[in-house]
C-alpha cells in the first residue's frame, strides 16, 4: 500500500517537472532564436 502510495508521489513529481522543462524550454528556443535573428540582421548591416 504506502509502496504504491510512494510510487504516484513520484510520478505526479516527475508529471510535473516535464511540465515545467517543456514550458521553460519553448521559452528557451524562442530566445535563442530571437537572439538568432538579431545576430543575423547584425550581420547583413555590417555586410
């Protein structure tokens, strides 16, 4: 009984870890990108 108790705890935990990472890492390629585009345009100015 607590072994399966234990076991969801652990799984609603990891649940909510990958819900954190897949938040925080679309955040993460849309800056990285942005911070792309603008390395790009500084680029073709200095062009």
């Amino acid at each position: 009984m607590s072994n399966n108790k234990y076991s969801f705890k652990n799984r609603f935990k990891q649940q909510q870890l990958y819900h954190i990472y897949s938040k925080h890492g679309a955040y993460f390629v849309f800056l990285f990108f942005s911070f792309f585009l603008c390395y790009v345009f500084h680029l073709g100015l200095s062009l």
